[in-house]
C-alpha cells in the first residue's frame, strides 16, 4: 500500500490558483445562457445586489477585500466582541419584552418566562401603554430582584420609574451591587416616538448614582429602533445612535462624569432583522464606531459598547404570522453571532396585539435551541474573518459614520429632530424600499408571496397604544395589508372574495409558470384565481369565464402561442364582460388586452386598479 507523505494536507497543493478575471470569465458563460451578453467586472456587478446606504454585496468576495484587522474580543475597536469572553461563557442574555397595563397579568407571564429560560425582563413602565409605575412592584412580586436583571423601558415617566425600581431593591434587600440591568432613561429616544422636547436635566444624577452605588445598573439606553421602525436604513439606524449617544456623553461629562464612567452607564439598542448577514454587520459596526468615539473622547479603552438587539418589528407580518416565527430565528441567529450582550425575540403574534403564552414560549425558545443544540455562542465572533463580513462591516461603518457627520453638522441628535432633518431622511429610505417591495423585489412570503387567502385569521387581545406624535412607525406589509383588508370586508359583505379568471392558453408545459405567477400576484391583493377548465381557447373561453363567477380575466401562456390565440381569447373574454384583461408577460401589442403583469412590476399598483374597478370598497 502506497503511504501518502505528510505534508500538511495540502490537498490543492498541484492545482493552479485560478484568477478573478477567470472566473469572471466562467460568469460571462453562465450569463450568455440567461440571454445576457456581459463581460468582466460587468458580468459580475450583474450578479451583486445593492442593499441600500450606497452599499453593494457582491456575488464572490477573496482575499482582495480584506478589511483592516479587528484585533481581539475585549480589546479595542471592539469589532469582535465588547468582553474577552464574548456570550461563550454562558450564552446571551435572554431578555423577554413585557408591555401590559395589568400588574397582576403581568406578573403571571414574567414569572413563566424566569421559569422557563428567559434570563432578564423588560418592562414596559408607564405612559398609556405600560404597567402603572405604582404596579411595578405588584408587577415583580416572587422575582428575586438579585438574579434577574431588569430593563426599564418608561418612556417620559423615567424618573418615576427609576425611583420605584431603587426603592424595590432597598425594600428586598437587594445588595447594591447585586442589582443589574438598566434604568432605561433615554429622553432623545422618547422626543424620537413622541415629538416631545428631551428632557436631560436628571441624566447626571441617574448616571451618578449608578456610577458610584450600583456597579451592575446602567443608567441610560440609546434606543436606535425608533429609527428603524420609521424605516431608516442599518446606517440611518446607527448614526442615529451614535448622535444620540455622543449627545448623552457630552451631557454627562459636562456635569462632571469622566469619558470612562459616562460610557460605562450606556446601553445601545439595535434592531436584528432576517438579513443575518446585515444584522451581523450592524453590530460589529456599532461597536467599532463607539470604540471610534471613545478613541477621540481621550479613552479608547472604554469604547466596550454594551449592546441588546430586538427582533425587528418592521418585518413582522400580521397574514401567515407563523412566517414570523423564521424570521425571528434567523434574526436572533445574526444578533448572537454579531455578538449582542442580550437579545430579545419578539413574539409571532407582536403585530396582531398582546402575545399569549405560547408565542412567549415560542419567542424564549428561540434562543434556548440556538444556544443549547445549536451551540450558537461558543465561538467568539465567529462570523469573524469571513471577507464578506468585514468587508460589509467595514462599509456599513463608514456609511454611518457619514451620517453621523451629518446629524453633528444639523446641531447634534436633539436639533436633527426638532428640524426635521432625521424624519425628512428616514422617510426618503422608506419611500424607496415600499416602490421595491410594491414591485415584489423584497419578496414577503405569505403576504406578497405565496400569500394563502384559505388561511384563519390569528386573533389576539388589542395591546396598549403605542406612543405617538414623533417618527412614524412602518411595516413591510402595510401597503398589501390594506389590499387584503378590501378583499375580507369583500368577503365579509358578500360571502366571497373578488375573483380573477386565469385563461391558461395551450398544454400545461406553456402556460404553468406563467399562471403560477399570475395566481401568486392576485393573491398578494386577497383577490381569488380560478384556473377551471385547465386550458382555454376562443371557442370556449367566455363561457368558462362566466362559470369563474369573476369580473377580470388574465391570460397565461408562452410568447408563441400568445402570438397566435392571445388576441382571439382577448376578444371573447371582452365580449362575455369581462371589465379588465390581463396578460402575463411582458408588455406588447395585443387588441383586447388592458394591461400587462409581469416581474417588476408594480404589483400594489395593479392591484388597487383591479379592486376599484371592481367596486371593492
């Protein structure tokens, strides 16, 4: 038996190290084949995918892109972790999100989620839509106050709500420096929801008081998700933050607190979305400006940015809410690996109202499996090293730290908001992600994809009002969740939904993709197909389109055989009454046809003229 030498297992060892342009050159062949005649760096920008903020990600990225070295978890610029340890001593801090009026309610699911896994609670205190400062303690009744960590979130009641918390620790004999979490005073993030003047008089002493008593208690958070869930971008998002936490540093140092003790009283809130590798990014990003601040603040060491990312909001769908259950793993999983110190799943149901205890228990599970069986945090960073990684962390914070820049030239934070500029800017991103995910090129599954109008409505209890007055609040469904409300008050008033009648011309070879894409669309707007008979021609297409019991018709078939049949079948769905005809594919020349629906096109659009030209209100 021949014996193979030792030599490091150079397996491709012999093998010749091909070049970019060679394989940019195996592209342009796979491009030629789709019908695309592109070459070089061409070839390749086809295949890239922008992700807004003047960012690109590219289909190959080698060692050409490397970024500048990140360094060493616990060490300056913190890219890879803010601790030595990062979550690999004991995972993530499971934080559950807790917004209900009723105390004793309340009381019920915080103790369900400490029994079953969750790790530290936030409360929403205050206002109209939190727990009563006054039923904070009823709200924590059987929580022992020294081993799970509390984050406030009170809105403009901060000061109220930090003085409650305080004196339950003394009341409990909670030791000072046993008490964790964080009081929660943000009063930019507050003005950012509610268009209310900050009030920053009370940060030094809160701060102070943390500082110099309780060693485990932050006392302020930079909360980034109003930004986010105004439809800002990941760059809008962070330096937002960043503005708002340079705003803070310089109210606290200007009382007093080194740069050092004023960093170690912030923690920042970031939102985690199913983009995972996005997500990852943001919060390396995130912790890599900080550290940039601090450097300039005179302290790089303190730059050690104590991060807690959310599930995104905005993501969430209120059709098919079980699609959200996805979307939140794979959130969480970008937050753990991008190295969030806590990280809160919101629950499925977090659009429709109130959760019930079994999408909390779904929502702490989450992390539970990817902890404990996917043994997600035993690596430190382990997205760390990857040329795509760093090369996006990279850029995502260059394109924020412009946007701070931006902010700082505005005023800072507080006069970025009261301008308008920070609304004016976020409403712009927003207004050019709803014309792609009107057009379907950020694809919703269950709601503009592969949405099932069959499916029973998920009810729960209506939850507290949010607070208003600030930046506006946004979802990824909205503009398709008001078509498919027109369709269920159809249906409610009418015992059906409003039909379209799929005239599929030819063998099921020609028209299949065609009509699958045609139903998928019609669906995205609660508006029911019928493809009864399979196929239809000029002879029999009126009386199968009376027998749909449908008001439009579209056509579905290959170019050819539209070339042949298209016109005729056109004609003898107009003579039956048909109000519209529709045709799958790309816009042409054919009498009879109204209009034409086809990929990229703007569905919502389509959509909204179908339903009212057919009356539905």
């Amino acid at each position: 038996m021949t014996v193979l030498p030792d030599d490091g297992l150079s397996l491709a060892a012999e093998f010749p190290d091909p070049t970019h342009e060679q394989w940019q050159s195996l592209v342009e062949g796979v491009l030629r084949k789709s019908g695309k005649d592109l070459s070089g760096a061409a070839a390749e920008e086809a295949l890239s995918t922008a992700l807004g903020d003047g960012l690109t990600t590219r289909p190959l990225y080698t060692s050409r892109d490397a970024a500048p070295a990140a360094g060493h978890p616990g060490f300056a610029p913190f890219v890879r972790g803010d601790r030595p340890g990062g979550n690999a001593t004991g995972g993530w801090d499971v934080r559950q999100r807790h917004t209900m009026p009723d105390p004793v309610r309340l009381n019920e699911a915080v103790l369900a989620d400490l029994e079953n896994g969750v790790t530290s609670l936030w409360l929403t205190v205050g206002g109209a839509g939190g727990v009563p400062v006054s039923g904070l303690a009823r709200a924590l009744d059987g929580v022992y106050l020294d081993l799970a960590p509390v984050a406030l979130d009170a809105g403009g009641d901060f000061d109220a709500a930090a003085r409650e918390l305080l004196r339950l620790y003394e009341e409990r004999g909670v030791a000072e420096e046993s008490a964790r979490g964080t009081l929660g005073v943000d009063p930019l993030g507050h003005a950012a929801r509610t268009g209310a003047e900050p009030g920053t008089a009370s940060l030094p002493h809160w701060a102070g008081l943390c500082d110099t008593r309780y060693p485990g208690l932050r006392a302020l958070t930079v909360d980034a998700m109003p930004y986010h869930e105004a439809g800002g971008s990941a760059a809008e998002e962070l330096g937002s933050a960043l503005a708002t936490g340079v705003a803070y540093l310089r109210e606290l140092t200007g009382s007093g607190l080194s740069v050092a003790a004023a960093c170690g009283q912030l923690e920042f809130r970031y939102a985690a979305t199913a983009d995972q590798f996005l997500t990852i990014a943001k919060l390396r990003a995130a912790r890599l400006l900080w550290a940039r601040v601090a450097e300039v603040c005179g302290e790089p060491g303190a730059g050690a940015q104590r991060q807690h990312a959310v599930t995104s909001p905005v993501m969430m769908t209120r059709r098919d809410p079980w699609v959200n259950m996805l979307r939140t793993t794979l959130a969480c999983l970008g937050a753990g690996v991008g190295g969030a110190g806590s990280v809160t799943v919101l629950p499925f149901d977090h659009a429709l109202g109130l959760p019930d205890a079994f999408a909390r228990r779904i929502a702490r599970n989450t992390s539970t499996i990817l902890l404990e069986e996917s043994h997600l945090a035993r690596v430190i960073d382990p997205a760390g090293g990857s040329w795509y990684v760093e090369r996006l962390t990279a850029e995502l914070a260059e394109a924020s730290w412009a946007f701070f820049q931006e902010i700082e030239r505005a005023g800072g934070q507080a006069a970025a908001l009261r301008s308008g500029m920070i609304g004016e800017r976020l409403a712009a991103t927003w207004a050019e992600r709803g014309r792609r995910l009107a057009r379907r090129g950020e694809p919703i599954t269950g709601v503009s994809e592969f949405p099932n109008l069959a499916e029973r409505p998920v009810e729960r209890e209506s939850a507290p009002p949010d607070p208003s007055g600030g930046l506006p609040k946004v979802r990824r469904d909205e503009a398709f969740e008001a078509l498919r409300a027109r369709s269920d008050a159809h249906l409610a008033a009418t015992g059906r939904r409003p039909r379209v009648f799929l005239a599929a011309l030819g063998p099921a070879s020609a028209h299949t993709a065609r009509a699958s894409f045609a139903s998928n669309l019609f669906r995205a707007g609660g508006i029911e197909p019928v493809h009864d008979p399979v196929s239809v021609d000029a002879s029999t297409a009126a009386d199968a389109f009376a027998a749909a019991g449908a008001e439009i018709a579209c056509l579905c078939s290959s170019d050819a055989l539209y070339a042949e049949e298209a016109e005729a079948v056109a004609a003898a769905l107009g003579t039956a009454g048909a109000r519209r005809v529709f045709l799958a594919g790309r816009p042409g020349e054919y009498a009879g046809v109204d209009a034409y629906v086809f990929a990229g096109c703007d569905a919502v659009a389509v959509l909204t003229s179908v339903l009212d030209r057919m009356g539905v209100a």
